[in-house]
C-alpha cells in the first residue's frame, strides 16, 4: 500500500495552512495597525491570510541593450 501525497513531503509543516493561531492572528492585526494591548485576545476578528504566488517574469523588449547583447 502507499503512502497518502500529504504525508510525503518533509515539509509538511511549513507549507500554506488556512488556519492561523491565536498568536500569529495578534501577530497580523497588530502589522495592520487593528490590535491594541486594551483588547481581549478572545474573539478576535476574521484575518484575511492568503497564499503569495510569485509573479511572472516580464519579456525583455527587443530595443533593451541586455537583448541586443545576444
């Protein structure tokens, strides 16, 4: 029998989780500016949290002096 593909990887744990913690919520509202000290750490707001995608690589233009090097 095999292994499932989401026990395979070594680093199961550092890939993108849709659940936050409670210290890492605090940890976002408070980069965002909404956190203050005065308030409860329970029932903390919804925090967005998505996964970066890496953008794509813009096509030289045949005019630039890296394309005319070729």
């Amino acid at each position: 029998m095999s292994i499932d593909r989401s026990l395979r990887g070594k680093s199961s744990l550092a890939r993108h989780r849709n659940v936050l913690s409670r210290a890492e919520r605090i940890a976002k509202l408070k980069a965002d500016g909404r956190w203050d000290e005065s308030q409860s750490a329970l029932g903390l707001p919804k925090v967005a949290h998505r996964k970066g995608r890496a953008g794509k690589k813009k096509k030289e233009e045949a005019g630039t002096p890296a394309a005319e090097e070729s």
